[in-house]
C-alpha cells in the first residue's frame, strides 16, 4: 500500500518538494498540485514529463500520477538578472531567432512583419544580423538612407517605412557590395543606437530579425531591451534541429530567462506550383514538431517551400501581401498562433512587463 509519507520522502529526493503546494494519497492514485518555477509554457511541460518519468521509475505502471502545475503568481515571478531599459512607446519586442544559417528566418520576419501590419498593428523591424542584413532587400529600400529628424529638442533617426513597416538596418548605412567588418562591440553599439536612437514612434511589435547561432548580438540586444519573447525559425533537418536545442537553451537560461512563443518550421515541405495540394517532405516530415512537443512549446506554424515566396523576397514584395493567396494565409494563422502564445505569456508575467492584446483584429490595450 502506497503511504502518504512515502510519496513525501519521494519528492524530497527527487527535489521537488519546494514546488509542491498539495498531495493527496488515495489508493494507487497520487494527485499532485505543483507551482512551475516559471510561467513559461515549455517548463511546466518539462516539469510535468519529468515528474512522470520519475513516478514511473519509482513505482511502477501501478501508481497513477494525477499532476495540475500552475503558474506562479506575477510577484513570484523573478526579474531577469539580465534586462534593458524599455524603449518608450514600443509595447511587445519579439526577438526572431535560428540555430543556424540557411532556414529563412529574415523571410519569415518579413512575412510576420507585413501580416501583423495587414492585421491592424503597428509594426517595426530591426535588422540586427550585422554582418548579413537582407531587410533592405526584402522590402525593396535597398536604396533608401534614414534621416535625421528632431524629436523632443534630440536628433533622432528616422526609420525607413515600406508596406506600413518601420525599418532600421545597417545595410541603410553601408553600400550594397560592402563588407562590414566589426569587432563584436562595435557591432553592438551600432545595434543600441538603432535601438535607442531611432524615432521608432509607438509600435505594438518590433520584430528584432537577429544573426544566426547565438553570441555578442544576441547577449547585447538582450542586455540593451526587454526582450517579450523569442520566436525560432528552423527547418525539419536533424541539423538544423540540433542547433535550435541551443538557441532555445540560451533564451532559457536563468540568468536570460526569455519565454520562448513559439517555433516556426520553415521549408516545412514543398508544393509544386502545378500541383498546389501536393506536399514532398524533401528536408524530412514534421522534425521541428516533434522537437517542440519534447520541449513544451507550440509550434506556431508549417511555411511551405513555394517558388513565389522567393520570387517575392528577390523582388522586395513580402509574399504576405498576395491577397486572398494560400500562403498569406498561412502566415495570418502562424501570426494568429504567436499572438495567442504571447497573450499567455503576458498573463503570467508582472504588469510592468506586460500589454495585453485584446483582439486578433489589431486592437491593443496599452500599459
């Protein structure tokens, strides 16, 4: 007969017993109210896979594990050790990441950028890949140059608009052929001033397009804004999987702590033109799936490998922006998704971090 006393000693083996708030012992049926250490929906799932792992190790098929995690209460919540100052009038900074190279992030944040416009926000970009930036290119203001205009006695850069989305890049600064060799700190300030000084004016999201991998640029831009969540970009190739692992570990460590919304798949499978409800698997069959589930969190949407998502990016004409078009409903859905993820997100956090977001069709509550 299962005791009470030993499902006790359990947990405090199992070093969990500070999370507990409640058990019960009836029979072969042990129910368990936990707190999460934080609100991030990917570490009560962790918390729960590892909480029945360890039952089953234990005890055996004969127990049953009835588990309700909740989230913490917003003053329970730790302040990140590392957080910038936030940016006057821009309420949600979404940071658009990937484990590597070659998965279509900057495409898929042109995308975002545009469908979130179309849905009534106000939409900023920043181009923090330093040494790749392709923004210019994806919204066709490759040969435009920010100016400087006068906001509250301060010279201030203007961002470039396009579609109805606020633009910075360093491809604005430097030529069209031209390599940008930097040192990681001088990369770092040129980021912060196109954070801090910019006339961004006031935006619901700004989508941060950062380089691939992690390192100097992410921790800086980390270190200079508060992050609301990260968004990654992966195809289903094991490779590229793999070091998605890592990037969503960076966004989790303790002393970083930024909820990740979601995961992206990108080149999900590939649709021929002439045969638009056919779908080939050519970099593998739903890998970033499987890899969300095992980690907790939400895969926000499947963006097929079509020809006129590149022929738009080549041109400057986000594919979003094809009315009433397959995918421009995809990426509708996947913004949608985000947006559910971020409202949740928000509802766990303290109120000086948070906005809440009351409709899909654009209409925003601000702090």
């Amino acid at each position: 007969m299962l005791t009470k006393t030993r499902v006790q000693e359990f947990l405090k083996e199992i070093e969990v017993d500070d999370l507990v708030q409640n058990f019960q012992v009836m029979g072969d049926d042990v129910y368990i109210d936990m707190i999460a250490h934080s609100p991030a929906m990917h570490e009560k799932k962790k918390l729960e896979a590892a909480m029945k792992q360890a039952f089953a190790t234990e005890f055996g098929d004969q127990v049953v594990l009835k588990l309700k995690i909740t989230s913490p209460e917003p003053s329970q919540v730790q302040q990140n050790q590392i957080k910038g100052k936030e940016i006057p009038g821009i309420q949600n900074i979404i940071a658009i990441a990937s484990g590597k190279g070659g998965v279509g992030k900057s495409t898929v944040t042109a995308n975002l950028a545009v469908t979130l416009q179309k849905m009534g926000f106000s939409v900023g970009v920043l181009d923090a890949d330093i040494y790749g930036p392709s923004v210019p290119t994806m919204f066709d203001t490759e040969a435009e140059k920010p100016i400087s205009v006068e906001v509250d006695g301060k010279n201030m850069m203007k961002p470039i608009e396009n579609y109805g989305v606020k633009m910075l890049s360093i491809g604005y600064f430097s030529g069209a052929n031209q390599a940008v060799v930097w040192r990681g700190p001088m990369a770092s300030k040129a980021l912060n001033q196109m954070l801090r000084d910019a006339a961004w004016g006031n935006l619901d999201f700004l989508l941060i397009d950062l380089p691939p991998g992690t390192g100097d640029i992410h921790l800086s831009i980390i270190q200079e804004v508060p992050v609301t969540g990260a968004v990654i970009v992966s195809t289903p190739q094991h490779v590229a999987l793999a070091d998605v692992k890592k990037g969503i570990a960076m966004f989790t460590m303790e002393s970083i702590n930024i909820p990740v919304l979601g995961l992206i798949e990108n080149m999900a499978y590939f649709t021929p033109e002439e045969l638009p409800e056919n779908k080939y698997y050519i970099f593998g069959k739903q890998g970033a799936q499987f890899m969300a589930e095992d980690l907790g969190i939400p895969v926000l949407g499947e963006i097929p490998l079509i020809q006129s998502i590149r022929e738009a990016g080549d041109v400057g004409r986000p594919v979003a922006l094809q009315e009433g078009s397959k995918i421009a409903e995809i990426y509708k859905e996947t913004a949608q998704k985000m947006i559910e993820s971020l409202v949740e997100r928000n509802k766990n956090l303290p109120p000086t971090e948070a906005v809440k977001i009351t409709t899909m069709a654009g209409c925003s509550t601000k702090k």
